[in-house]
C-alpha cells in the first residue's frame, strides 16, 4: 500500500514533514467558524468499511444544477441505475472534494503566506476553491447524496507553517489525481470515466500550480520553498514545477485505497494515529461556484 500523507504510510503513526450572495464576497459567504474546537463526542469514529456504507444513511437531497450528469449516466446503459461500484467511488470522491474545497478556503483566508504571494499565484487558489466546489455538485447530482463527511483534521501547522501547507496541498492533489485514476479504470460507464478523467485533469493542474507557488513565498513566511514532500513521502525539488510525465497512479487499483488516504482527515481516531491536529476542526461549508472561465464550465458530456 502507497503512503497516505506526505511523510506516512499505513501503519506509520506520526506525520512527519521535510523540514450567489452579493451581500459578502464570494469567500466570505463559506468561511464563518470553519474552524471550531473539536469535540469529541461530535466527531464520528469510523474504519475503511463504515467510511463508504454511511454515506447510505445520509438523506437524499435536490439534485444540483449539474443533474444532466445524473440523467445520462452512461454511453454503456443510458438508462441504468446507478450502479454501487460507481456509487462507492463518487461518494469517495465527494468527500475528497468536499475536503479540498475546505482545504483550499481555509489557506485563503488563514495562511500568512496568502497576501504576500503574487496576483497570479492567489487567482490560482481562488479559481481552485471554485473548481473543487464545481466538482462536488457534479458528483453530489449523480449519487442524489451530499458527503457523509463535512468536518476534517490537518496536521499541526497546516494553515499557519508554509511548508506544512504546501505538503499537504500537494499531497492532497496527488490523492485526487490517483482516486480519479480508479475512476478511469473502474467507472462502468463511459460518460462516468470521461468525467473522472476531465476532473483528474484540472486535479493535475491544481498540483503543478501548488508547486509553482513554492518559489514566490516570500522570506517572512518562511519562503522560497525548494522542496516539497507529496503522497509519496519523497521530497522532491520544487522546481520544476511539472514534474511529471504521465500522472501517478500510487499504484491504486482500488477505491478501497483512496479511502485509507482520507481516514486520518475525517476520522479522530486516525487522524490522532497520524500525528494530525485533533484539537480543531475544520467545516466544510457548500457555496455556488462561479467558473474561472465560460468556455471551461461542464456543460454535459460534450464539454
């Protein structure tokens, strides 16, 4: 099994680092009290097979703008159900967006590194929020279910230390790029693996510009970072920032395994395992996206 977190694998137990209201603005609409203290008693313990089988507890909901998707499921059986295979991994993959969303809010409004980076680097956040959001509502239109997961932990410093933030920015972009990979390959349909493959493609974009902002962290925020440490543990050289020539798969062939990726960031228990942060947690908190750009919108499986 592939490391988890950047610095962990399985059964490592410590995270290790190396070294449309027009009232607010947009993110002032989803971040009052995004991060709350964590009570225990609040915060559900759950292992790899209840992290699946609850979101079948969670009450249906509207379907969102995007419920083409869920009216044709597929070049393969246009008129099937939905399937559970592909059911397990879009509410997977519904929490990994709901987390990212919350990831990427809460760097905005919270890091110290945010106001001192350049224009260019802080529109990249910002368009990313909006992207994960428009991923969610795709998602959440096919499986009729919001994410039966909405509070996450970080490691210590995330939000505050730049390095730690980027890692797991990096980190967590890495695990998409791979949960959709799994989609690729497993989805029973071809407009689901179509679809898996156009999010996994701007997940990958998400990564390289993570990356790209290592060298414009000015030196009172701890900057210009030369490395970063990913999924895999390895700290690998900031520049290039693509580094890449064909995305990584981590070598999943499961959703199962995506699954073990996000436990410590859902789950207490894990998250305590893995040296997170469990004093704080962090809401997820739904908005209407607004598209970086017309021409990039979903618009069905035509594009």
């Amino acid at each position: 099994m592939h490391p988890t977190v950047a610095g962990l694998r399985t059964p490592v137990k410590k995270f290790q680092l190396p070294k449309k209201k027009k009232t607010d603005s947009p993110m002032k609409q989803t971040i009052k009290k995004s991060s709350i203290s964590a009570d225990p008693s609040e915060v559900p313990r759950v292992n790899r097979r209840s992290f699946l089988t609850r979101a079948s507890m969670v009450g249906a909901i509207a379907l969102s703008p995007f419920s083409a998707l869920a009216n044709a499921r597929g070049d393969d059986d246009d008129n099937g159900p939905l399937k559970e295979g592909d059911k397990a991994i879009l509410i997977a993959a519904e929490i990994a967006e709901a987390l990212a969303v919350t990831t990427y809010t809460n760097i905005i409004n919270m890091a110290p590194f945010f106001p001192n980076i350049p224009d260019d680097d802080q529109g990249y956040l910002r368009a990313a929020r909006q992207e994960e959001m428009s991923h969610y509502l795709v998602e959440q239109s096919v499986t009729n279910q919001p994410s039966p997961f909405t509070r996450f932990f970080y490691p210590p410093n995330m939000f505050v230390d730049s390095q730690t933030t980027i890692n797991v920015l990096v980190t967590l972009e890495d695990s998409f790029i791979a949960a959709y990979l799994v989609g690729v390959r497993h989805f029973s349909t071809a407009n689901l693996r179509v679809t898996a493959a156009r999010i996994m493609g701007i997940e990958s974009d998400h990564r390289t510009l993570a990356r790209v902002i290592c060298g414009d962290i000015p030196p009172q925020n701890g900057g210009p970072l030369s490395a970063v440490t990913g999924l895999q543990g390895i700290p690998e050289p900031a520049n290039p920032p693509n580094n890449n020539e064909y995305e990584r798969t981590q070598k999943w062939n499961s959703i199962d395994q995506a699954v073990a990726a996000l436990l410590p960031f859902v789950d207490k228990t894990a998250a305590a395992s893995h040296g997170f942060d469990t004093s704080k947690v962090f809401e997820f908190q739904p908005f209407t996206p607004v598209p970086p750009s017309p021409l990039g919108q979903f618009f069905g499986f035509h594009g």
